[in-house]
C-alpha cells in the first residue's frame, strides 16, 4: 500500500535457510567476533505455501547483539549465520488459535548451574500471528511454505553472554522443551 506509514510495516527479514539452521539437541554457534551473544526464544508459525498457520513450534533465534549494535547495516551479519537458529522439538498441528496465556520460558545451564531464567506469556506479543504471515507473504511466496518466528519478549542484558558448552533450553507449553547446546 503506498500509503501505508513507515511504522505500520512490519519488521521481518530472513533468518536463514535450513542449512543454517539445527534441530533439537543440535548445536547453536555464537560468532567468533561477537562479544555478547544471546539466545532469542520465540513460538514459531508453520505455515503453508497458502501463508496459513498450519501448526507451531519453538525457535532459538541466536543473536550477536554486539555486532547488531554497532551499525543497524550489520543486522545480517549479527543475526544470520550457520548454526544461528534452531527449530524443534516437533510441530504441533492444531485448527484452534496458540493459547495467549502460555508462557515461553527460557533458561540457560553453565555446567550444573542455572545462570539465566525468564519467561513471558504468549498474548504479550504484540502483532496477531495471522497478520504477521500476511505481511511475509505480501510480497514474497514460498511453495514449500515457510516458518515464521513471532518476536520475543526475552532477551538476557548485557553484561550475560553465552558460552561455549552453555546448555539452552526454552519451553513452550503445549508443544514441549528445545534444547541446544552452544558449539
């Protein structure tokens, strides 16, 4: 729409192709040249080659907020690179809408010790899930279909940055547990 305002567009761009991405128990990288590294759990749309939510499940958008923070240009490179996302455990398939009031909850294991925890409901994301797979499919198709992540309300503040051999998990009722171990 040409008279759409700049603040009603919708923030999406590409997280990556399959390769780029693991499965649960699979291995999530953090970038050699970022020094804060953070996971991102968010309820993931399955959606068909149609843009309709077919079913759900959890995804680990891995970021480099120090690389993301020194240019808004370098967004690609903080967010987008192998091993930067995972999917899993499974898909959950259902006609009825995700419950509002499930919670994600993220929590990150250094060795036997939890070191970070939180959560947040799933109503407190801002955008209808519906209009977020419109949006992606307004202008770009995808005959296989696609899985769109819906943003998260967790991010762990600086100064936390995850290590090598940090285990992460994140839940989401009904669908389960994704677990990731950073590589």
């Amino acid at each position: 729409m040409a008279s759409e305002k700049l603040d009603d567009r919708y923030k999406l761009f590409f997280k990556g192709t399959r390769h780029r991405v693991v499965g649960h128990h699979g291995r999530v990288r953090i970038r050699q040249d970022s020094t804060w590294n953070v996971p991102e759990p968010e309820l993931t749309l399955v959606l068909n080659r149609r843009g309709a939510i077919v079913g759900y499940t959890i995804g680990n958008d891995m970021s480099s907020r120090s690389i993301e923070g020194e240019n808004p240009l370098y967004l690609s490179q903080a967010k987008i690179y192998d091993g930067s996302a995972a999917l899993g455990p499974c898909v959950l398939v259902r006609e009825e809408p995700f419950p509002g009031d499930a919670s994600i909850v993220l929590s990150i294991a250094r060795g036997s010790k939890i070191v970070f925890s939180a959560s947040v409901q799933v109503s407190q994301i801002t955008r209808r899930f519906e209009d977020l797979a419109a949006y992606l499919f307004r202008e770009c198709t995808f005959p296989q279909g696609a899985l769109l992540m819906t943003g998260t309300g967790i991010v762990p503040p600086a100064p936390f940055t995850l290590q090598h051999g940090d285990s992460i998990s994140i839940t989401i009722e009904p669908i389960g547990t994704l677990t990731n171990e950073v590589a």
